[in-house]
C-alpha cells in the first residue's frame, strides 16, 4: 500500500518526499518565480501552496482564492511539478476536483484537522474521489483529534493519504513557533504504519533559523519526507515571511542534509545489527525480571506494613531512594532527568501493590 501512495504523489518509493512552495500564493510572477527556482532542485516534484488562508485573526491576507488556479496550471505545464493546496471547506474541495489540470493533491490544515464538523464535511465532499490527501496535526497536542481525521477520510474511499507532522501549540515560551512533540508523531506511525509521514520543518520553526535542525531530527527519526515553505522573496511574504527560504537556500539545506537509509542490504551490516538487537533483547528481558522480583518483595514489604499499621508512603525513603539512585547513575553516565522519570513509575506501581493488599485484606475480613 505504502508503495502504491508513493506512486500517487509521484515519488519512487526509495526516495524522501519532498515538498516545497510558498505559504501563499500572492501573484503570478511571485508563484512562477517560486516553482522555477524549486523546479531545478533534484528530488523536488510536489509543489505547495496556500490559495485558501485560515488566518488566525481577521484581516490578515486570506488568500488569492481561485484567481490562483490558471497559475498553478502553468506550474504543472511549465515545470513538470504536481501541485497541493490547503482546503478547510467543500467549496474549496469542488474547486480542487473540477480543476484537475491545476490541482493535483489537497490537504487539511491543522486548524481544520482540530475540528470534526469540519472533516467530516470535507471528507463528504471526497466521497468517489480519488485525489491524493494530506493531513496535517492538529493544533492541539490530541493524537486523537489527528487519528479521527485520518479515519474520516479513509471512510471516504481516499486511499493515498500522507500525514504532515507540523508541531503542536507550545504553550508556554519557547525558541519554536510550534513543539514538535515526536513521540505524538510517533504514536500515529504506530496506527497507520502504512501511511507515509512527513515533517513541516517549516511551520515548527517559525524561523528560518531554525528549519535545517528541526529537518535533519525528522530524517533522523526515520520521516518519509519534508514540506518546506519556500518563497522567491520570504521577506515579503505576505504571510510567514520568518520562516520561508528561498529556492537557493533550500537547495543548500537539502544538500546539507544526512538522508538515512532506512536500512542498508550488506550482510555484515545486518549481521552486526542483529546482534544488538539480540543484546537488547536480553537485556530488556532481564529488566523485567529484576522488575518483577523487585515487585514481589514490594508485595512482602506490604503486607509487612500491614501487619504493623505502618503508612504505605514514607516520604523520606522515597527521596532517599531518588537521591541515591540518581548519584549512582551518574557514573554511568545516565541522564538524570531519565533516571527520574523511570524512577517514578516504579515507585508508583510499589505504592499501587501496597493499597491493593490493604484492599484485598479489606475483602476477605468477616
Ligand atoms: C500552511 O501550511 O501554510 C499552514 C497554514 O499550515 P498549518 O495548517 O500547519 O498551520
Ligand atoms: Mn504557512
């Protein structure tokens, strides 16, 4: 399947999908001048973006609207590059489809995949299409949000589908436009490990600065692909102007890049691998049954407690506990944050078996 979504976007399967154009498109000569400069970069086929803005607050540019189309019918003629635009509602997806020559593949936005009234009546506006589809995050740190888009549109009939991981709102301060938060776009990997993901370096940075670090991490961690918001001038940009390269530097960025195999066919490679694998395995095994040994004299100290009306939590060994394993880890140079956070799970599943014996004790008395 992965294989047959690769060929809908046009990409070889081997490759990395690469996906690059403006945030918006402005005017004819800023969208030509774009994807002619994108179009002499190797690898790059898919050409992004915005007709249709969702702006978070009003009177901002909210896009050209239709007026882009016969320009991105030039994009394609012109530079053999497949197109993509954001659509947030039906209206916008029957443009899409009745302009063929113009529009190859549609994506949801964050904001739109955040709001299930809105996709599901996209989704309805897809039903007996086959047009590619993305679908980026939400703006919420909510897997559900984006696994409930994604189920929405594969019961629409849509079969190529690519998630877009382009961050979370973050909150509180911080260098990034949008956290990445991996391990949420990992979770979805987990769910659909058929469906191709691709990293928004872009709108995570929300910088320019930052978009060649956030790039690598994401190839790194083993990401089908990137969207990189490009502009022949970023500086004026009529919307994220920060964070937009342009054709030349994102040819450099490409090229700096470390694109990882995803695994390399020698034997001795797979060999060597194996063995790790094979060390991991063992040791993880025997984690488990320390833990599990480490558990049943919790079980004893329990019931211990019990005998005596001790309280279960004793702050002081519980700090004590904490302290000492942290300075032994440091020899080994083990990250103290990660001792911590392993630490406290541990203790809590120790305090859960200790209520359990009181409970169970509870059940059996006369
Ligand atoms: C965009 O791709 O220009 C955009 C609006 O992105 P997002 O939906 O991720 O905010
Ligand atoms: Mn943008």
């Amino acid at each position: 399947m992965t294989e047959q979504i690769y060929k809908k976007f046009g990409v070889d399967d081997e490759n990395h999908i690469i996906i690059a154009g403006p945030c918006s498109a402005e005017t004819r000569e800023q969208v030509l001048a774009t994807a002619a400069g994108i179009a002499d970069i190797p690898h790059i086929n898919i050409y992004r973006t915005g007709i249709w803005k969702p702006r978070t607050k009003p009177n901002s540019f909210e896009g050209v609207g239709a007026k882009a189309l016969p320009w991105l019918k030039e994009v394609k003629e012109k530079y053999k590059l497949k197109t993509a635009v954001e659509i947030a509602k039906p209206e916008h997806v029957e443009i899409c489809l009745e302009h063929p020559e113009s529009i190859d593949i549609v994506w949801l936005g964050a904001r739109t995949t955040g709001n299930p009234f809105s996709v599901q009546a996209i989704a309805d506006s897809l039903k007996g299409v086959d047009i590619p589809v993305m679908i980026k995050n939400p703006i919420n740190p909510d897997l559900n949000l984006w696994i409930g888009a994604t189920q929405r549109i594969i019961n629409a009939g849509i079969t190529n589908i690519i998630a877009i991981h382009r961050g979370f709102y973050p909150f509180s301060e911080t260098h990034l436009r949008n956290i990445p938060k991996w391990e949420i776009a990992i979770d979805y990997r987990m769910q659909y490990p058929e469906i191709p993901m691709i990293n928004d370096p872009s709108h995570i940075s929300g910088s320019r600065k930052y978009v060649y670090e956030i790039a690598q991490r994401a190839l790194n961690m083993n990401f089908n692909g990137l969207m990189i918001e490009t502009h022949i001038t970023p500086e004026k940009a009529l919307s994220d102007a920060k964070q937009q390269i342009t054709p030349k530097a994102l040819n450099e960025l490409l090229n700096n890049l470390n694109f990882r195999k995803k695994s390399f066919d020698s034997p001795q490679f797979l060999d060597l691998l194996q063995n790790y694998r094979d060390q991991i395995d063992s040791i993880d095994y025997q984690l488990l049954e320390l833990l599990s040994k480490r558990m049943e004299i919790i079980k004893k100290i329990g019931k211990y407690k019990q005998q005596y009306n001790v309280s279960i939590f004793q702050l002081k060994r519980w700090m004590d506990i904490l302290n000492s394993r942290i300075d032994f880890s440091k020899q080994f140079n083990l990250h103290e944050p990660f001792v911590k956070k392993i630490l406290k799970p541990v203790h809590e599943e120790a305090i859960r078996l200790q209520i359990e014996i009181i409970n169970d004790k509870k059940k059996s008395a006369p």
